[in-house]
C-alpha cells in the first residue's frame, strides 16, 4: 500500500504561517494522507455482483477474484511472475475504469480491458499477452455487475442481495405449487377417466388415434365399458373444491406463472415488491391481503387434498371463516416480502415512523434506511427532509423491537457485512438496513469509501447485526465483531511524517469522532487550524481530553492532527461543541460494546464484589492466623508463651503460601464470557464451560503455559489469566511470562 509523506511545513522549511480561511476550508484528518491515490489502492472495490442460481455470496470484491484465479494460473515464484504483473496491470485498467464510472459485466469489463492493453503493447489479438489474460479469465466461473463505491452503492448492493433471496425463494415456491397442480390435476384426470364423457365414442375415438380400415367400433366399445365403469367417482363437492384450488394456485401473481401455472389476461403477471416509501409498501400489503388469505387458503387445502386429508365436515368450517389472524409466519414467509428503500435527504422523514410501525408489526417488509449525512446540520432544526443527527442511532432503536432483524453498516463494509445482510433478507419477519454511503456533500475532496470507512473507525456509525432467531439471548443475537478493534473507546493507527528537519518520524493516534468531523466543512468553524510555532503545553490530545471531566481544565485545549492540501502536519484544536458530541459517540458505542459482552457494567460491578469478597477472606485467614493460639488456665505463662510462637509464625506461612499458590493459578472471568470459544479451540481439556457455557479452568495441568499465554492474548475480552508457569521446564518460560505480564 502506497503511504503519503506528510510533511511538517508545507515549504519544506521550518517557517510557520498561520493559515487562511482558505486554506482552513482544506482541512482533514491526517490519516488519511496515505489515501491520496485510493484508485492505486487493492482494497474491496471495485465489487462485482454475483449472478446466477444458488449463489452463496452475492458480492465479491475484484480483487478477490483477480487473486484466485491468479492462484490457479501463476505459480510461485519466477515462472509465474511475469502473468501475475500481466493480470494485475488488467486488474488496475479495470479498476481505473469502474473509477471513471464504468458498470458493465465482469466478463465485458474483462474483454474491454484486455482488448485495450494489448492494443497499446503492439502486440496482435492471441499473441502471448492475450493468451495469458484469456488463461486467467478461463479460470473465472462466476460473473456479474461492477460496480464502484459511489453514493448509489447501497442502493445497488442491497437490491441485488434481495433480488438473489427473491429467486431463491421463487425456485422453492415454484416447486411446490407446480407439484401440488400436477398431483391435483392427475387426481381429476383419475376421476375424468371414470365419467360418462370420457367412455363416449368421440372420446374413445380420439384416444385411440386412427382407424384407418373402421375394425373398431366405438360404439360398442363405449356401451361395454359404460356397463362395467365402476361407480367410485369422486363427490361433486370435492371436484369443484379441488378445481377452484388449481384455478387460484395456477393464477397467482407473487412470484409470475411456472410451469405448471398460467397468468388471466385480466391479471397481473407478477406484483412488484419493490417501493420508495413505507406508505406505498403498507397501502400494496393491504390492497394484496385479500390474495395472500385467498392463496394461503388454497395452498393448505391442496396440501390436504393430494394427502386425501380433507374432512369437508371438520374443514369447511375453518376454512369458510379463514382470515388474516390465520395466517402463519410459514406462510408469510413462503411469500415474497417488500423491498423499501427509503433515503435520507430525500425521503421525507415521516416515513421513519411508518417504517417503524410496520417492522414492530412484524409485517414481511425489509427496510433500508441510506444514510448520507451522519453529522447532520450545525442548526438544531433539520430539513423536512432530513431524518436529522440521530440517522447513527436508527439501527440501535430498531433493535428495541426485538423481533425485528437490524443491520447496520457502511458502504465500505459490505463484504464484511454480507453474510448478515444474507441472512436478513432470508430471515422471516422484519428486517431493517441501516447503510451509510459516505456520500457527504459538505466534505469534498474525500471518496466515498473512506469517509464511510472512517465513519466506523470513529465510532459514529459501527457495524453489527441483530439477527432474532440465532438464540434466547443477546450473546447470541447480538454481534458487534465486524468493527475494528472493538474492545477500544478508538482505534488506534500509526502515523508517520517527516519533521521540519527531514527525519522520519511516527506516533500511535487514535482515530476519533473528532478527527472525522474535521472533515466536513460545517464543523470547521468550531476549529482552529495552529501554527507549529504556537504548539503547547498546554494542547491536549483529543482522545485523552475526553477521559477527563468537562470542564475540569479550562486552560488546556483539545486537538487533532489535521493536514492541508500539502500534507502538512499541524494541531487543530477544537471547539466545546465537537467535544460534547464526541462525548455522546462515545458513551453510544460503549453501550453497544455492553450489549456484545464487552466491559459490561454488570458483570464488572459483580466482578468487583467477588474480588473484594476474596480480599476481605485472605484478611480474615490472615487475622485468625495472626490471633494467639487458646491456652489452658492450668499452664505456667512461661510454658503457654513458648509455643504460641511457632504455631503462629507457621500459620502466617502457610497464609503467605496459600495466597501466593492462589496467584500463581491460572482463572478466568468466567461471568464475563462471551462463549466465542477461540479458549477451547486452542486445549478444550485445559478450558471448560459451565452450565452458562462461560469458559473456566477446567484442569490446570492438562495443558501448556503456553496455551494458556496465547488463550490470553487472543480472547476478545481479555479474561483470561495465565497466572505461573507451573511446569519450570517448559520451553521459552522467559518470553512467555514477558507475554503474561499484562494478563496477570
């Protein structure tokens, strides 16, 4: 990856200007100097829509894709190194292209790519270079859309994800109603064959095909198998119930005619799902319930008549007063649900509440809510068209619903976000989508993807899902993990720069909420841009002026790194107000890091309790073993003095010993587990669950202090204590207890 030098003074001189307002209007974080070149850049876009039946994941980054197929062409090594730069100068011609704003196929973006790159090497079409790229290309079986990040992306990814569930759930339809048709339709065939028009002449005539020398007659032949027809024909009820079926199965219009059905010209072939608004999907549910009552109808007694199951005198009655409260989620579910797309800055924000409305009913809707704007206005009243500053926390109130599936992300995450996404639109009831494109008009200059990026990096807009049915519990429903460094207020990053002598130079920064409100230009009002001359003392760190209490300094000033056109390096100090929302970001996330298990208020209140309760027990085997030793009234005080010593200094010991044989013992947190089960992975004979199935030691000596040392650093919660080795002869102890140190 291509890092920006960033510079301390914009002349390459030491001199410090103050700057313009001009140049203030520049302003951006500093990190995101090394993105200067993102087309340059192999990171998830450009992303291809994956088409096709039976397909597991619908999106998949180019990059990706140019790699495996680079893994089954070019071999390690310098053999292959020479295709390998040739697909990789293909991938970037692409990648160039879709940046330019190209969306064709994967397999014409590839030909159009291919054609070009050989024409500017002066080669002629199948000569060595085309050859190879076609080698690569043959290797490819998948294909679909490409498609860049850009303010539509959402939009785009999220209808081709409904789109695959929505053939999906077309196949399993189509196959069960075609099945049920054809066996209802044998069942009245069965029955035609034993009626009075089936055994006529005509009918015999034209079953039998030809009778070129007239040797039959059919006549006859209809008198004798009227005189031996059997008389079990199926009651005249059954055959109008089963043919009013057939005509409702064979007519429907949720998924279009299959096979075996067929569309009325004065019916719709197909109902469309998808809509721009919540009153739209609302007002379509309810024009259309009638049909779904109708067809669910239908489908049931199908079902019950191909089993020959239908009691006319116990179901007729049922079915007769058949209505919406009847209906099942299976069946709700058998149908295809709404696609809404709503958008803010554009979608007036009454539908909010409708789209609310609809998912606590658990109506079969999916909802996405496309975020542009996470900050929202500096004034206190937002558009009518704007769903206002709280667009960050729609998600987070969806989940309040409980049986509604809520995902939330940024448009730079999808991929990492797809499976949920999968799931969402599979899942039964409700669903809401929560996506921010990073489309932001007020902060120019920045691409999409890395504005949405540093959405989630800044805690304003993290990534997780609320999936009802993967458990009883929020352990299970809930899943934050798709955030980077989760277990932290901020992430953190290296930054590397030069000073004003030239010398390379990096520090660790963490990326914050006011680092990406530095980026939008309605906040650069409440900043101040200072010249490296006027750096002091008394300039604060963001991150570490929001662990102190408000107020508690007035002297010190809070600042974030920040570069100008030039890269240059400077402090920007920021103003109250990006404080107090940075406040209120933060105490957001570390609410939902509570939901997944994370520094969880109650736990580490009950962990407190059981670490004082043992405190307070080693004190008390202390004092009992510090009290002197009962002596009989009978003894000289000279006899009972002598001995009380040595059982005394031994109880102390044996305290001391105890204690210290309790710290040297490997424990867990066991009310703070998560049951991510990476502990039991690495020894499950060294680490148990309990019956909360939360991980605890189960048998210290069935394993390594290693195990332990590298369960330690790998748990998401860091739970784990190591304590000391208890096998001296175990290889590497000394860098292993250097590793255990910040788990003791």
């Amino acid at each position: 990856m291509q890092v920006a030098q960033i510079s301390t003074d914009p002349q390459g001189q030491g001199s410090d200007v103050f700057m313009e307002e001009a140049a203030l209007t520049a302003l951006r974080p500093a990190l995101f100097a090394r993105y200067n070149a993102l087309d340059s850049l192999r990171y998830d876009y450009p992303l291809v829509l994956i088409e096709g039946e039976e397909v597991e994941k619908p999106l998949m980054p180019l990059c990706h894709i140019v790699d495996e197929a680079l893994r089954l062409v070019a071999p390690q090594g310098p053999d292959g190194e020479e295709l390998r730069q040739q697909v990789l100068r293909l991938e970037q011609r692409m990648r160039e292209k879709v940046a330019a704003g190209a969306e064709e196929k994967l397999s014409e973006l590839w030909r159009i790519s291919v054609s070009e790159l050989v024409t500017e090497s002066g080669q002629s079409a199948f000569g060595p270079l085309d050859q190879n790229l076609d080698r690569a290309r043959q290797t490819i079986t998948l294909d679909g859309r490409v498609i860049g990040c850009t303010e539509a992306t959402p939009g785009k990814v999220l209808a081709h994800v409904w789109q695959s569930m929505h053939l999906a759930r077309a196949r399993k339809f189509r196959y069960k109603v075609d099945r049920l048709v054809l066996r209802l339709n044998d069942i009245l065939k069965s029955d035609h064959i034993k009626s009075d028009e089936a055994h006529s002449p005509e009918a015999l005539s034209k079953s039998m095909g030809l009778d070129g020398d007239n040797s039959i007659d059919f006549g006859v032949l209809s008198n004798i198998l009227h005189r031996v027809r059997p008389e079990d024909r199926l009651p005249a009820d059954r055959v109008a119930r089963i043919k009013h079926v057939l005509q409702v199965l064979q007519t429907q219009a949720f998924f279009g005619p299959g096979r075996a059905t067929y569309s009325y010209p004065d019916k719709a072939v197909c109902y469309s799902y998808v809509f721009q608004s919540c009153t739209e999907a609302l007002d379509a549910y309810r024009d259309r319930l009638p049909s779904v009552i109708e067809f669910s109808k239908a489908l049931a007694i199908a079902e019950m008549e191909v089993e020959n199951k239908y009691v006319p005198d116990l179901h007729d009655g049922v079915f007769a007063n058949f209505d919406e409260s009847d209906l099942t989620e299976e069946q709700m579910a058998f149908l295809p649900p709404a696609m809404i797309f709503l958008r803010d800055g554009v979608t007036e924000s009454s539908e909010i509440s409708r789209a609310y409305e609809a998912l606590a009913c658990g109506l079969p809707i999916k909802v996405m809510i496309q975020v542009d704007d996470i900050l929202g206005p500096t004034s206190p009243e937002p558009p009518r068209n704007s769903f206002g500053a709280g667009t960050a926390r729609l998600a987070s109130m969806a989940m309040g619903i409980n049986n509604a599936f809520v995902v939330q992300g940024s448009s730079a995450h999808m991929t990492r976000m797809q499976d949920a996404m999968v799931r969402a639109m599979h899942y039964g009831g409700s669903a809401m989508f929560s996506i921010y494109s990073g489309a932001t008009k007020t902060v120019p200059g920045v691409p999409a993807y890395i504005l949405a990026a540093a959405a989630t990096e800044a805690r304003l807009f993290p990534n997780f899902s609320y999936d009802p049915s993967a458990g009883p519990d929020l352990a299970s429903r809930f899943d934050l993990s798709a955030n980077p460094q989760m277990e932290k207020d901020w992430p953190e990053h290296t930054l590397r720069y030069e000073d004003p002598t030239g010398v390379r130079k990096e520090e660790v920064v963490s990326f914050t909420y006011g680092d990406f409100a530095l980026a939008d230009t309605r906040y650069h009002r409440f900043c101040e841009a200072i010249e490296r001359k006027s750096w002091s003392g008394d300039m604060v760190p963001f991150e570490e002026w929001l662990e102190t209490s408000g107020g508690s300094d007035a002297i010190k000033r809070a600042y974030v790194q920040g570069v100008d056109r030039q890269d240059a390096l400077m402090r920007v100090v920021v103003d109250d107000k990006i404080v107090a929302a940075a406040r209120r970001c933060k105490d957001a996330w570390n609410r939902l890091q509570e939901l997944a298990g994370i520094n969880n208020s109650y736990v580490l209140a009950q962990l407190a309790e059981e670490r004082r309760k043992r405190e307070a027990l080693l004190a008390e085997l202390s004092s009992d073993a510090a009290s002197p030793a009962a002596v009989e009234p009978a003894q000289p005080v000279a006899e009972a003095a002598q001995p009380t010593a040595e059982p005394q200094a031994a109880s102390e010991e044996e305290d001391s010993v105890a204690a210290e044989v309790m710290d040297d013992m490997p424990w867990i947190e066991t009310s703070r587990c998560t049951t991510c089960n990476e502990c039991r992975q690495i020894n499950d004979q060294l680490f148990g669950y309990n019956e909360n199935m939360q991980a605890f030691i189960a048998d210290p000596d069935a394993g390594t202090y290693r195990q332990l040392v590298e369960a330690a650093e790998g748990c998401q919660v860091s739970i784990i204590h190591p304590g000391k080795p208890r096998n001296p002869a175990e290889p590497d102890l000394d860098d292993l207890m250097e590793r255990a140190k910040p788990f003791l």
